[in-house]
C-alpha cells in the first residue's frame, strides 16, 4: 500500500501502482501517472476514449473488460494498443482508468479479511493452493493437470495446441524473465491478434490465458 500526489492531490495505490479505490479516480490521475506508464506525451482524444470505455464497461458490469473487447469495439488492432499503451492494456490502459482486472464490483482491499483466506482446490490426489480470484498462489506448483482442470472449471472446450503453446509460451517467459509478458508481446511472439485471444481464451487475457498458465500479476 502507498499513495501517488499529483497536483496536491493524494490517491491511494497497491505496491503496483493500482488506484485501491476506483471512485477516487479523476482525470488527473491518470494525467499524473501516464509518465509511468510510458506515456511521455500528453494524453489525446483515442487515450480518453479508451479510458472511458473501461470505465462504463465497469460500471455496467462491474468488471474490467477484456482486451479483445477493447479491439472489438473500439475498432483498434494490436499495434494501435501497443502505441498508445506502450506499457500493456493491464498496466497501461486500465491502470490509468483507476481499474484493475481483479476489480469485480469492490476492490478486493474491501473485502473481509476471511474472504482473502487461499483456497485449496484438489486436482486427482495433488492440492494446488489458490487465492480467492481462482489465481494459482505458488506458479512452481503448476502442472499441465492443473492447466486442463482450471480450463474445465472455465467451461472452455478441450485445450488444442495453439492453447498450449500460448500457456508454454507464457510459463517460458515467467522462468525465464520472473515477469508475465504482457497481452502485446504474446500476441507478436505467437502471431496471432487480440481477437484470437478472445476466441481461445473467452474469459480474457489474464483471467483466462494467464490464469492457466498458474501465473498472477498481483
């Protein structure tokens, strides 16, 4: 927990430099924090627009909407995200939209503290320790058994190849960096568009794809 000032003005942030409460987001909050973000320009009209269609989807929903739906309706390809987020859609876009994708109607920092409690999800005799968003807790844990099972419990069809080569790509990528490539850098290593995560992975890019993969960003 911190917080980030801008324009004397305090916002309270996680240690990822996430808004702890959505409705205290302004605008120049994310005016104030798009240099971090990779933005060095000011802000244009396609950045506000984005941001204000995370926003609504939030509010009508109470959840951050996905990035294929991001390219889907806002009609942008993968390489129009990259350029104006340059930091990913995740820690870029939604970030500066004061939102996370973990947000679901309240902030997990207002839940009860018993609600927090890691669940234990056995998967044929081997127990696999998950938090309370159904994210893997220890990624060293992780086995292609759990994969299937969490895909299942997604209500995903079986799991074909260009799957598992989007999870080995994405546990590659963790071994090796300590760090989950974000949606763009994915998408370029496997040659595929953001619509093609929405059709492998209805339930997103991180709740789904990375997800599987017993991987969390927070």
């Amino acid at each position: 927990m911190g917080s980030f000032v801008y324009k004397d003005k305090v916002y309270e942030i996680d240690e990822n430099g996430f808004l702890l409460k959505p409705e205290q987001w302004d605008e120049d909050f994310a005016r104030g924090m798009a240099p971090n973000v990779g933005i060095r320009e000011e802000l244009t009209h396609e950045h506000w627009c984005i941001m204000s269609f995370i926003r609504n989807a939030f509010s009508e929903t109470g959840r951050c909407p996905m990035i294929h739906q991001i390219g889907k309706d806002c009609g942008l390809k993968l390489q129009d995200l990259k350029k104006l987020f340059p930091s990913g859609y995740l820690r870029g876009a939604c970030k500066l939209a004061g939102l996370t994708y973990l947000d679901e109607e309240v902030h997990s920092s207002w839940l009860p503290s018993k609600r927090l409690i890691a669940a234990t999800v056995p998967i044929q005799e081997r127990k696999y320790r998950v938090n309370i968003r159904g994210f893997l807790l220890d990624p060293l844990s992780w086995d292609e058994e759990y994969a299937v099972f969490k895909a299942e419990e997604l209500k995903m069809p079986a799991l074909t190849e260009k799957h598992w080569q989007i999870i080995r790509f994405l546990r590659e990528q963790f071994e090796k960096n300590g760090t989950i490539p974000t949606a763009y850098e994915t998408c370029e290593a496997n040659q595929i568009e953001i619509e093609d995560v929405g059709l492998l992975f209805p339930d997103g890019y991180h709740r789904g794809a990375v997800k599987i993969a017993g991987l969390s960003d927070r």
